[in-house]
C-alpha cells in the first residue's frame, strides 16, 4: 500500500482544495490530510481562520477520497510525517516551502518520502484568499 500525504489550512474549503487533494490521492492508495491547528494558520497568517481547527477537519474528513485526516502538529510540524511514514508527500501549487530543506529534514529523521507538487486549478477563481477577497472576509 502507497501512503500519500498532503498538508493545508482548507479554511472555506473549495474546489481548488479538492482538486489538490484528489490529485494526492493519484499518487497511492491511502491518503492522509494534515490539517493546520488554528495557531499555526494564525501564526502563518496573522489573522484567525474563518472555521475552527475541528470544523475544518469535519469537512475534509468528509471526502470520500480522504482514508484519514488529522490535525498537525502545534511544535514539531514534521513530528506526523514521521509518525505516519507516508511514502509521497504532495505539496500545493502555493504552499511556500523550500523542498529541498524539507528533504533534508526527512533524511535526518529517516524518512524517505518523495516529494511532489500539485498543479495549480483555476487559481484565478479558486484561491482562498481570492475567495474571502469576494466575501469580503
């Protein structure tokens, strides 16, 4: 069995979200979303979530497509990696992170997952920030 992960906030979650974690599923045949706690959204972002931590892991552990869904870390944001051992880590089109310092944070655990990214879908219509730019959120 290939375990897949893919990361995010999916604060409003929408078709984009969707689109990136059903292209994680291509990659294997379980896949596990790490959700951001509200701390780290807030931190990251310098404002609060729209939906609590536990509100936007209901609605992602929802999808058919989803085998498991839990919240991150608060501390040690590789601590669940290394925990579930996934053997592909799938990364969003947007998600600002330096692969090659994540590769050698995995080596030094060992962990040997391969890292992918997702393409982008319909950014221009499907970006959170976008979104809530809409809503006036």
């Amino acid at each position: 069995m290939t375990k897949v992960m893919a990361f995010g906030s999916f604060d409003l979650f929408h078709k984009g979200h969707e689109d990136y974690l059903m292209q994680a599923k291509q990659f294997g045949d379980f896949l596990i979303v790490v959700l951001a706690r509200d701390s780290s959204y807030e931190k990251l972002r310098n404002k609060n979530p729209m939906f609590s931590e536990n509100a936007r892991l209901g609605v992602v552990a929802s999808k058919d497509y989803v085998n498991k869904a839990i919240l991150g870390e608060k501390v040690d944001f590789y601590k669940v990696v290394e925990d579930e051992q996934p053997d592909v880590l799938v990364l969003g089109y947007d998600q600002i992170v330096d692969e090659e310092i994540i590769r050698d944070i995995l080596a030094k655990r060992g962990i040997n997952s391969k890292i992918v990214r997702a393409k982008a879908f319909m950014p221009e219509k499907y970006k959170s920030s976008k979104m809530k730019d809409r809503l006036g959120v």
